[in-house]
C-alpha cells in the first residue's frame, strides 16, 4: 500500500481524465475535460495540469502531497519534433 494518496491521469484522443485515489483505493476526487483533436502538445499538456489542479483542490489536496502520479496514454506518445 502507497503511504498517501495518488494522481491518475488519462491522456486519450477525445478527453483528458484524472483522479485522486487515497491508499485504500477510494475516489477522492476526478473530473474530465475534452480535448480539441487541433491542439497542440503543449495545449493538451498545460490543459491536463490545469484539470490534475482542478482535481487536487476539489479533493483538497496539494501536489507536494501525493504518494505518486501515473500517466496513461492510447498510442505511442511522441517528443516535440519527432
């Protein structure tokens, strides 16, 4: 068991996702934001921080208080320039 609790992203082709889970494995917190398919990288990156704050104030917490986070993402997620 993690000793805190833990932020799950989702980076998918129609909508971003996130959660917070406690060690337990109790939803603390999620929400979800679509992506438009004419972002850049860097959009969808700044839209999925803005979304994982959104979830951490909605459960309360802070960033500097998680166990750990993971990303999760359909296809191979390249580099800029690649």
């Amino acid at each position: 068991m993690v000793a805190g609790p833990v932020l799950a992203l989702d980076i998918g082709g129609t909508k971003l996702a996130a959660g917070v889970i406690s060690p337990d494995g109790r939803v603390i917190a999620e929400g979800s934001a679509t992506t438009d398919p004419a972002a850049t990288p860097s959009e969808v990156s700044a839209a999925l921080f803005e979304l994982a704050e959104e979830v951490l104030s909605a459960g309360g917490l802070a960033m500097g208080k998680l166990a750990a986070a993971g990303r999760g993402a359909f296809g191979r997620v390249q580099p800029l320039g690649d």
